[in-house]
C-alpha cells in the first residue's frame, strides 16, 4: 500500500478518495419577514432519500394491492385509498421514531453528545444535522400502523406484509444517502476498495476529517445492497413467486429475521459504537443488540404464518 505525507497527514495513494460531494441537493435562497431573515435552506440528498423511499415504497404497496391474483381466495387487506392515507402515518412514524431512536439509542449513551443536548436541547430535533435509526424508525412505523389500523379496522400483519415487501426501497436510498453525507463509515480495511472518507466539505464541517486518513470499508453501500437490493429480492419473490401475501406475518417475519441477520453481520465491518459499555465494547454493537429481538420475532412470525390454516376459497 503506498502512502504519502500531505499536510503533517499520512495519505493512501492507491485507496479510493471520497470524492466533494454536496450534501444539498440545492438550496433555496432565503428571505426577510418582519424584520426577520430566514433561510436559506438546503434540500439535502439525505431529505430527498426519505421523500424517494417513501414515495416508491407507497406505489409498490399499491401496485400490490391492486394485483387481485396475490390475495386469493381473500382480498386486499386495505384499499388503494387506505394506502395513500398510511403513507402520512408512515412519515410521521419514520421522522419521529428515527429520530427519538437516535436520541435514545446512540446519542444519550454518549457523553459528548449529552453535553451537547444538555447546552442545546433543540439539538433532539435538529434532524437535517443528520442522525435517524432505522430501529427507532421502525417503531415508530409500528406504532403508527396499530393506530392507523385500529382506527381503519385493518388486519395489522396484512399491513405490515405489504410494508415488509416496500421498505426496502427506503432502506436502499437511505443508505446510498449516508454514503453521500461520509457518515456510519466501517472499519480500517487493506481490501482495493476501501475508502478514506476525507474531503474539503468534511475537513471543513468538522475541523477535520473524524474517519482519519485511512481506509474504511464503505459499509453504507454494504447495507444499501443487501438491507435494500437483496432484501427487496427476497421478498418479493416470495410474494410475486410464492404468493406469500396468503399467510399473514410470513413476510413481516420474514424481513425482520433477514433485516436483523444483515444489520448484525455487518457490524463486523462498521465502526463500532463508542457509547457502549466497557464489558461490551469489541464484542457487541448497539446494532447487534436491536437486531436480536428482531430475528426472534420474525421466526415466531414465520413459524405462526405457516401453523395458519389457509383461508377457505
């Protein structure tokens, strides 16, 4: 491996360089309202990757339901028209419980990050700063479903079968948008397609580049294949192929067994959580952690899915 010296720092010339990327997309130009200026505000690729999951992900939901020959002998769970309704519980689930996750999770463990909660406590909500769970998130889609089911009187799983099948597409772009953001890096890596996750732009933000000078396996992009591409493949062969939608909590279970599977293989290669406790640390991640009852429940799902008598014709 063949390094160089730029700057006091130790460069690796044949490892890949993360390139100048923007993190905005575009920025709108602000303007003045009574004495008070707003903006501008940037439209970062990280908002436009929720805007793009959610959306793709609620057309596939209704390219689903409206594909009769999957659901028989029975029907759709909820209608076309029920479905664009979820899509606002959806984002409302994903926003907040993504962020509270954050919070919870990653950042109240953390002693810097309390500090900087405790000198501003607006810095909860400050989600275009960066920082959402996907653990946090899919509680909060699973809160928001129940509700939105017991007011619908909507089948919860069938809900949930239908989302298992679409969530991977928001998975995908949210993982290709932290890629773009240089952020949830892996490990040091020797491998030819490791990258040193430095730029001007990071250099800039941070006073320096926190990922260092070395190469990092390019987890994002790890995650983005197999949590959105390969997962998207499984199940949607199981419900195109197999007609999977016919056993509710097949698919739910399913995804949260292959989701918890990936997310713990690869905190092989991620960085690892600097919150967790000493006892722990080297051996298991946060992500490890909130994935394990995922796998549970989803065997328990698959196993109930497949005790379930299939409906009379």
């Amino acid at each position: 491996m063949r390094r160089t010296s730029q700057g006091g720092q130790t460069v690796i010339l044949d490892a890949i360089q993360f390139p100048n990327l923007n993190p905005a997309a575009l920025t709108l130009p602000g303007f003045s309202i009574g004495g008070m200026h707003l903006g501008p505000f940037p439209l970062r690729w990280y908002a436009l990757a929720y805007i793009a999951g959610l959306l793709l992900g609620w057309r596939w939901m209704v390219y689903l339901i409206r594909k009769e020959r999957l659901w028989k002998p029975g029907k759709a769970p909820l209608t076309v028209p029920q479905a664009d309704d979820f899509l606002f519980w959806a984002t409302l689930g994903v926003i907040v419980g993504g962020r509270l996750g954050y919070v919870l999770f990653y950042m109240l463990p953390d002693p810097e990050s309390r500090a900087r909660i405790a000198h501003d406590v607006f810095t909860i909500v400050r989600i275009w700063d960066g920082g959402m769970s996907f653990h946090g998130g899919l509680i909060g889609v699973c809160l928001a479903a129940y509700y939105f089911c017991r007011q619908q009187k909507i089948a919860l799983l069938g809900l949930g079968d239908l989302a298992a099948a679409a969530t991977p597409i928001g998975l995908f772009f949210g993982r290709i948008a932290n890629f773009v953001n240089g952020e949830l890096w892996g490990r040091p890596t020797h491998a030819p397609w490791g990258v040193v996750f430095c730029n001007e732009r990071i250099a800039e933000t941070n006073g320096g580049c926190p990922a260092g000078m070395e190469p990092r396996h390019p987890s994002q992009l790890y995650e983005a294949t197999l949590e959105g591409l390969l997962l998207f493949a499984i199940i949607n062969t199981l419900t195109l192929r197999f007609e999977s939608l016919r056993k509710p909590g097949l698919n739910t279970g399913v995804f949260l067994v292959c989701y918890g599977l990936f997310r713990a293989s690869l905190e092989f290669v991620r960085e690892p959580d600097r919150q967790m406790p000493d006892f722990l640390r080297g051996y298991v991640t946060m992500g490890m952690l909130l994935s394990t009852p995922m796998i549970l429940l989803g065997l328990w799902l698959i196993r109930r899915a497949y005790q379930l008598k299939p409906a009379a014709a």
